[in-house]
C-alpha cells in the first residue's frame, strides 16, 4: 500500500484515472456530501488536483455539487450503471428456482457461480437441509483448479486461458487429491467437456464431494455454473447419476432462460 493507505500504482496505471477512482472510492466510503478540503486531507493531494478531479467527474455526471453548500456527492450515472450492473446478475433470478426444487428433493447445497479475476466467485446459495453444513457465502471466492464450479468454468476456455489463469493464480494443494499440474488440469478438462459436468472429488476438503454444470449465456460462453455439494458418503451411486442428471437439466434450461441457443 501508498501513502495515505491506497494502492501502489502499477507501471501501467494512467495515475489520472487511479487517482479519480480512489477519490471516488472515499466518497463512496464517507456516504455523506463532503469538501474539497476534506478530500485533500484525506489523500493528501493538493486542493488543485482535488478540484480539477471533482469538476471533470460533475461534468460527465459521476458526481453531483450542492448549489447551497458547494459539497460534493456520488451522481447519478452511478445509479444508472448500478441498474445496468444488476440486469447482467439476472441469471440468480432464474437460477434460484431450480436449485431450490433440486435442493428440495436432494436435500442438498445449492451454488450459482461465475469467474471473476481468475477466481470462483458465488453468486447464489441454497443450504443444505442436512444437519451437518458445508460453510460457504455469496460474495466468497475460491480457487478455480480444486472447485467443481471452477473446473466447470474452465473446461470451456481454451488452453491458452487456462493456462494464464493457472499460471496467474497457482495450483495450491489442500487436500492430496488436489490437481496441482496444469497437464493433468488439461487432461481433468477433457474429461469434463466430454462429461459435461465437472466434479470437486475431496479435493478442497477430505470428506467433501461437489458436483458443478457448466450454464450458458447468449453468446455460448459458459459464463456461469451451478453445483450440489455434500458429504462424499452423501454423492455416491444412484443419488450420484440423480444428482448430475437435475444439474443438467436446470443448467440447460437456465441457459435457454438467459439467451444461450444451441447450435444444431
């Protein structure tokens, strides 16, 4: 971290668009019309530069300046790409009701995930209706090379993306059935497509079993991806074939409900 506990610029920032983003990031924190001498407290950034930030950020709507008090605040296009944010999360609208009716009959965990910034990020949950729980959060992240939802993400890059993710992220052992070479990943992803579903086999945690369906948008990218996970003792045999086929089903018709159209 910089001065003043903001990043460390990177060689490729433009430091006029970091520094406009961090100045938005402490509006965003304050929640309240604040000043320009507040500001440059805060950054320690020269009121000239505050100034020249917060006029071009009013001008192109981003921000808002009180006729009274002369204060700035948060501006209205952020409501307006906020709304154009949420619209692309429709997904967890449709999906909920699926996982709900598969957990209702498996009893299982339901998830909804997408890959952000080479991670698992969760979208949805349902919890188990077991008595012993498997801890996860919407919000949470995970790695991609060890999660059913992961693997089922990254069966449908190609190599080089692959690759770049795994190479980027790293292949961390936590348990010793965790894949940790990026050729027997690429072998585990060949398996998948041809499977079409993608399997955790106790290889975050001992004792876990994850099982994850690749969703598709519009565009056939397999953007999202839905899992039922449990207790290995609990995903075995005839409820183990019950389990991927729902999955199938709901990721299929979740990826019809989102625009995805296969290609005959």
């Amino acid at each position: 971290m910089g001065e003043s506990g903001q990043p460390k610029a990177k060689l490729s920032h433009v430091q006029s668009v970091a520094r406009a983003l961090t100045l938005l990031d402490i509006m965003a924190e304050v929640k309240r019309d604040i000043s320009v001498t507040e500001l440059s407290k805060r950054l320690g950034w020269p009121k000239s530069t505050i100034h020249g930030l917060l006029s071009t950020l009013r001008d192109y709507h981003y921000l808002a300046q009180s006729s009274a008090t002369g204060l700035y605040r948060l501006g209205v296009r952020f409501f307006e790409i906020g709304n154009i944010v949420a619209s692309l999360w429709d997904v967890r609208a449709v999906a909920l009701p699926y996982m709900r009716g598969i957990n209702a009959q498996l009893g299982e965990m339901l998830q909804l995930a997408t890959e952000e910034d080479g991670e698992v990020l969760y979208l949805e949950k349902v919890d188990s209706t077991q008595m012993i729980r498997v801890v996860s959060e919407v919000g949470g992240r995970q790695p991609m090379h060890c999660t059913g939802l992961g693997k089922a993400l990254l069966a449908y890059k190609s190599y080089a993306e692959v690759r770049s993710v795994l190479s980027a992220k790293g292949m961390p052992r936590f348990t010793k059935r965790t894949i940790t070479t990026i050729p027997e990943m690429e072998q585990e992803l060949a398996k998948i497509r041809k499977q079409g579903y993608a399997m955790d086999d106790r290889e975050v945690m001992d004792g876990l079993r994850c099982v994850a369906v690749p969703i598709f948008d519009k565009d056939s990218n397999a953007r999202y991806a839905v899992s039922v996970s449990g207790l290995y003792g609990n995903l075995l045999g005839d409820k183990l074939n019950q389990t991927v086929v729902m999955l199938k089903q709901a990721a299929e018709d979740i990826s019809y409900a989102i625009g995805f159209r296969r290609k005959e």
